[in-house]
C-alpha cells in the first residue's frame, strides 16, 4: 500500500502560508484547497491562482490531492446556482491543470424536502452537465458522499455509478458522513470498495459530532486494514471537522446551561476528552487537533 496523506488545512487557518508550513512542518506535501486566504477556491479567477498561489506552491514545494470545491452543494432545483457552478467548474478545471491536480470534489446537489431516490433522473442530468465541462481535461470528477445530496447513501452512490459510467467520474469513501446518515461503516466500504479511489479521513461519534480519528465509528483501523489487502496507492486527505472541539468547548463546558443545550456536543466532548487524557479544564488549539489526526493516520498506516 501507497498512501499519501493530504488535508483540508483551512481547518487550522485560512493563511495559505501557515497552511504550507504545517502541511511541511508535519511532514506532508499535498493540500486539499477549499478555504484560500479568506476565499473559496471556487471563487478565485485563473488569474489570481496564477499571481496569488500558484507562484506559493512551486516555492514552497506544495501540491495540491484534489480541488476542495462547492460544485454540486446545490439544491437540485437551484437553476441559478447550477449555471454559475458550471462556470466555476470551468475555472476550476484550468487551475487544477496548471497545479498539475488530477481531481476535483463535486457533490450530487441536495435534494431538499423532496424524495431523493425521486431526484434521480434530475441528477443525473446535472452531473453529465459537470462531466461534459470536465470532458477530455484530463481532470477527473470526485463525488463525496455528503449527508443530505443524493449520494449520501452507499444504494444512491451505486444509482450514481450505474447510471452515469463515465471515466471522468470516481468516487469519495468519508465515513464520518456515512455515520452522519445511520449507516453501517463496514457494510457501506464493503458495498463500495471496488469503485472509490480516494478517501476522506473523518471520524464521527455515536452523537453525531466529529471526534479524533480512532474514537468514533469510523472504522478506519477496519479500513486501512482491507485497503493493505487491496495494495491501494492514492490518497487519504484529513477533514476531521475536529476543530469543533478547539473552538466550541469552552462555550459548551462552561457557558451555563450549554451543556444541555448541546448535549450531544458536551457528551462528544467529553469522549475526545476521555480518549486523548485531557483534562475537563482544559482547551486547545485547532491546530493540535489536526495534528493529531495527521500522526494517528500515520500510525494506522505504519502498523
């Protein structure tokens, strides 16, 4: 197995700068870009990837896993927003060439209060619209299975899959959003192993709030495991959403009644707590607990 690991490091700062240097200080070369100096990704001109940081990356020796964007976090029905993504996903594809990054994350559009297995047709209309931007780019489309968009569900990803057959399109495996939507980790990697090629690393808690790799139901230990089997080479990109814990614990610890306001949130809390011998006083950075992450996923893989 050949494994690189990557990460969402707006999670630590917007600072591209500062997410270079942790990305180095720990090791690591490749960035997932979403928060970029205090702008998404998807809203920067070629132009200003060009001036602004691409010149950053080659001198500091960064790449980039795949392309964090928004496209496809629409509603279904949104004909607005479908049209100004498609223009951004033309842009998106130009900037992921000149960063020599062969994919870009897309999502299946939100499908509201409507029935989503009903949204299929819908979908699969909009996303042949993302793939045929995306047609003879050499860019291939990355689907995460976000909670709430069609393929939130391992049976949807499946219809996806099935119904599109398109190289230009390969899929995301995050547990974290499979636990989100009361599914069966193990199951779901089971049902899908022979079409992801790229994984998200994000643990979830049984109350639903993200916790350290390792601490929730995530079965990433399971996963890495089969994947050794499997001899997979790609990447596991870190988007642990832990810097919850970092920022909003005080507020839940010690704000009066939060604690049963947002209970599952304290009882999460308490379990990172718990897990990693912190003590209930005690507070810390964003940046510690990404770190964490980064050096547990490390460690999965080494063993």
């Amino acid at each position: 197995m050949k494994v690189q690991i990557s990460g969402f490091y707006d999670e630590v700062t917007s600072d591209f700068n500062k997410q270079m240097a942790l990305a180095k200080k720990l090791g690591g070369e490749y960035i997932c870009p979403r928060n970029v100096d205090g702008k998404n990704i998807a809203n920067y001109s070629l132009e200003e990837f060009q001036v602004s940081i691409l010149p950053r990356m080659k001198e500091n020796d960064i790449k980039f896993s795949s392309i964090g964007s928004p496209i496809g976090k629409i509603g279904i029905n949104d004909e607005q927003g479908y049209e100004k993504q498609k223009k951004q996903l033309e842009t998106l594809i130009r900037i992921a060439k000149k960063a020599d990054c062969k994919y870009i994350r897309v999502f299946s559009f939100f499908y509201g209060k409507e029935d989503p297995d009903s949204c299929l047709d819908k979908v699969v209309e909009k996303m042949r619209g993302f793939l045929e931007i995306a047609k003879g780019s050499g860019v291939t489309l990355l689907h995460e299975n976000e909670k709430k968009i069609f393929g939130d569900v391992p049976s949807r990803v499946l219809k996806l899959y099935e119904n599109l057959k398109d190289d230009g399109l390969q899929f995301i495996f995050d547990s974290s959003n499979f636990v989100q939507c009361d599914v069966n980790v193990k199951e779901a990697f089971e049902q899908l192993k022979d079409i992801i090629v790229y994984y998200h690393i994000k643990d979830c808690s049984e109350y639903k709030v993200e916790v350290p790799l390792g601490v929730g139901l995530g079965e990433y230990q399971y996963i890495i495991d089969e994947l050794k089997k499997r001899n997979y080479e790609g990447f596991m990109t870190l988007e642990p959403h832990t810097w919850k814990y970092a920022v909003l614990k005080p507020l839940v610890y010690f704000i009066p009644f939060m604690p049963l306001i947002m209970n599952n949130y304290f009882k999460a809390f308490r379990l990172i707590d718990k897990a990693k011998g912190i003590n209930f006083f005690k507070c810390v950075s964003r940046q510690e607990v990404f770190e964490w992450q980064f050096k547990t996923l490390e460690e999965m893989i080494k063993e």
